[in-house]
C-alpha cells in the first residue's frame, strides 16, 4: 500500500515538475520578443499594407518602425492572428545586416502620442472608435531612415538618370547577401519586391516584411499557395504548382532588372496581362546593361526553378562584376598642331567595348585600349 502511495505521489509531483518546466520554457519564449507597450509611443504614419499600416514611433527612447494589426473583427482575427505569429516566429531570429532587425512585439495596441496628449488606439486615428477595435497586435521594428528602394530608384528615374554600375552592385549585392542568409536558416520570404526594400542612412538595403514568410519544409507541397506580388512572383507560384526558395531568386531578378532600369518592372500593364508573366515573358533588358549583369538576370528569372542559381551563387557572381578589371580606352583627337588624350573607362564587357571602338573608328578618331593604363602608348605630338 506504502509503495504504491509512493508511486502516486512521484507521479503526481513529476507531472507537477514537467508542467512547471513547460510553463518556464512557454514564458522563455515569450519573453524573446514581447515588450511592454506602456514605452512604445506612436506618432506618424508611414504606409498601408495587406495586412496592417506602418507608423513611425519611439520605443524606450529609439525612433523605431511599427506595424499595427487590428483585430476589427471575428473574420479577420484568425488570419490576422496566424499572421502575427507567423511573422514573429520567424523574425525575432534573424540577425544579418541586410535584414531590418526586429526589436519585439506585443499582442496589445500602444497609445498614441501627440500634441502633448495620449490616448488609446484608434485605428488609424480616422473615422474609427476605439470601443468598436479593442484588440491587436502590434510588431516593432527597428526604423531605417531612407525610404524604400523603391522611392530611391523612381526619384533617379524623374531626374532621367540611371544608376552607376558600381552603385547598381552594391545595391543588388545588399539585397542578395540578405536573401542568402534568410535561405540559409531555410527561410523563404515569398515576396521579395523593392517596396520591401528598405535603405538605412548610409545607403545599405535591409529586407523588410516578414508577414507572408515561410520557413522551408524538407517537402516542397507545403508550399503551393499564390503568394506575392504579381510582376515579382515566380511562375510556378503564378499557376499553383509545388515552390521552394527558388521562387525568391527569380523576384531578385525581376528586382535587378529594375534597379539597374530605375523604371517599374511591366509598368502601364494590367494585372490580367502581367499574369502571363509565365509565359517566358520577361522585361526587356535595356542594351546597355553590361553582358555580366544581364547573365545574371536571366538565370535568376528561368523558367525552371532548378536552373536559377542559388542565391549565394548570386552574390559570388555580383561579386566577381564589383572587381572585374575595367578597360581603359585612350581616344586620341587631332587638337591644333598637338593631340590631346581622353580617357573613357569601359567595364569589360565586349558588346560594348566593340561598340566604343566602332564609334571612334566612324568618326575619324585614333583610338586604342588596355585592360592596363601602363599599356597605353605615351601621347604623341608633331609640328
């Protein structure tokens, strides 16, 4: 009889541990990224997304970034609340330069701050009660300063300037490293587009928007949804079928396009006609874009998703671009009684170099080129 009271109790107290081990790990996961919405100060709003709006605020004395969701009603709280977790779950871990970092959430609404006064949330602060929306979630992040990729490519686009080759590459190399790293901890974004690109003060792209992310199963049928962005969406997520993190690589190809093109990727298109995208259809890229960069848009946009290269490929072959030797073309003018020298450097691309040097050529001029300044015969002058 002792013994088996003794059984009983061992079981009931080991039970009693094993929950009160539960409960500690539950409140150590929470405790990750949860913070106290009593600090959070929200003052102006930046942008509206599919599920929530962004604000600019303070968090603990920093400027940070805040996503609202609001559960306005019994409809949208399962999907937003799936969201919530699904976003959260997946950002608190990363940490890489080229991903914003998540500084914490809360499954409760911040005050509002301004002129002085606070109050509870209003949705939006417009035509909206706060007794009718009591619930939501709130996600913070930290705040980058220079605006989408986006903005920063329309803005060169209405000057009618295009980037630098060096600038083009560094930018496509930032979103690259990112896109690499978030693959490597089997992380797919699923709607990787130059909106969610975002530039901090010194000019470096961080990858914002976690909301429809993904982490990667070992089966791929997991994944079948159309998610994302039309123009930006890989075909076989287009039309249903079965997709991994290849769908990503060609969103960044559709995204490299653009940032060398600083235009809109199928711009005046309707939705309709930009569904066909599929269809091996692509935007046009331009012809002075240099043979490397092009190469590696057409790989990232095949059709077939096992032909894209993976995206620390990507990163080692933009790499290979921001050090490939430039070639130095001398043109050399008659000039009164002496010649004068200009020098043009050409990025080692061949279709354009034969193009600078048919141009010379046509118009009367000596020219000659070296991968090597030292190369280049000394200037000539004559009486």
């Amino acid at each position: 009889m002792d013994e088996q009271l003794d059984k009983h109790l061992a079981r009931i107290f080991g039970e009693n541990n094993k929950k009160g081990f539960e409960e500690c790990e539950v409140k150590k996961v929470v405790e990750e990224w949860e913070l106290d919405p009593k600090k959070l100060k929200i003052s102006k709003f930046i942008a509206k997304g599919a599920y929530g709006s962004v604000y600019k605020g303070v968090y603990d004395g920093k400027q940070v970034a805040v996503k609202i969701l609001v559960l306005s009603d019994e409809k949208r709280r399962t999907t937003l609340t799936k969201a919530f977790a699904q976003e959260v779950s997946i950002w608190h871990k990363l940490d890489h330069p080229n991903v914003a970092r998540l500084i914490g959430a809360s499954k409760k609404l911040p005050e509002v701050s301004t002129s002085g006064r606070r109050w509870k949330w209003n949705f939006a602060a417009r035509n909206h009660s706060w007794e009718k929306h009591r619930a939501g979630y709130c996600i913070v992040v930290e705040y980058v300063s220079g605006g989408t990729l986006r903005s920063h490519l329309l803005k060169n686009s209405i000057l009618g300037r295009r980037l630098s080759l060096n600038s083009v590459t560094e930018l496509a190399l930032d979103v690259a490293r990112g896109l690499s790293y978030l693959h490597s901890k089997k992380v797919v974004h699923r709607d990787v587009k130059t909106t969610n690109l975002v530039l901090d003060k010194e000019g470096r792209v961080k990858i914002i928007d976690f909301g429809v992310s993904r982490v990667e199963a070992s089966c791929p049928t997991n994944m079948s949804a159309e998610t994302g962005t039309i123009g930006y969406m890989a075909p076989e997520v287009l039309i249903g079928l079965p997709y991994d993190h290849k769908c990503d690589v060609y969103s960044f190809g559709i995204c490299l396009w653009e940032i060398y093109s600083c235009s809109i990727p199928y711009s005046g298109q309707s939705p309709h006609a930009c569904s066909a995208m599929y269809k091996s259809r692509r935007p046009e890229i331009p012809n002075t874009c240099p043979g490397a960069l092009a190469n590696i848009m057409k790989q990232c946009w095949d059709d077939d998703p096992k032909k894209r290269p993976e995206m620390q490929e990507v990163v080692l072959m933009l790499e290979a671009i921001g050090t490939q030797k430039k070639f130095h073309v001398m043109k050399l003018m008659e000039l009164s009684e002496f010649r004068t020298v200009t020098e043009l450097t050409v990025y080692d691309n061949p279709d354009i170099l034969k193009n600078y040097l048919s141009f010379f050529t046509d118009n009367g001029t000596e020219t000659v080129g070296s991968s090597n300044l030292t190369d280049m015969p000394q200037m000539r002058y004559y009486s």
